[in-house]
C-alpha cells in the first residue's frame, strides 16, 4: 500500500527534520498529524499537543478531534493557524 509519508521520507532521507512529526492540512478544514505524543490542550478554539521535540498549536473555530490513535490525530473544523513551538 503506497504511504505518502513513507515516499516523502525517501526522497529526503538524508535530512534529520522527517522524523518529528508530519502534517497535512486540506484546505483548513482537516489536518491530519502523524508523530504526535499526547494532547496538551483541548476546545473548539484551541487544540495543542506534544511531539518530539516541542509542541504544536492548532488555532481555528468549531474544531474537534474526529480521529485520535497513540500516534495519528485528525482534526476537522476551521483551521485558522498551525504553529510548532
């Protein structure tokens, strides 16, 4: 089965910043996180959670956690703003 993350990974193979965390956001409505090591912070307005390494803040409106496994988030409402930190 073809893993997007996977091939990307490929292509970069070399460089040390693939393996913390990945993030795909679809047209601010759904992002999916892969890497994530537990939720900081959970509301509609503001969605944080941990990674190796730091912290990541999701800012948006009507959001909520549709998907949540040990390592794989999906989020969906109005995403406004992505941040690691």
């Amino acid at each position: 089965m073809f893993n997007f993350f996977s091939e990307l990974k490929k292509i970069a193979k070399n460089e040390k910043f693939v393996d913390k965390y990945n993030i795909v956001n679809m047209s601010g409505k759904i992002l999916y996180v892969e890497g994530h090591t537990g939720i900081c912070k959970l509301s509609q307005s503001l969605i944080a959670f941990k990674y190796k390494g730091g912290i990541i803040t999701v800012e948006g409106e009507e959001m909520s956690l549709a998907e949540l496994s040990e390592t794989t988030i999906k989020i969906v409402g109005q995403i406004k703003r992505v941040e690691a930190i």
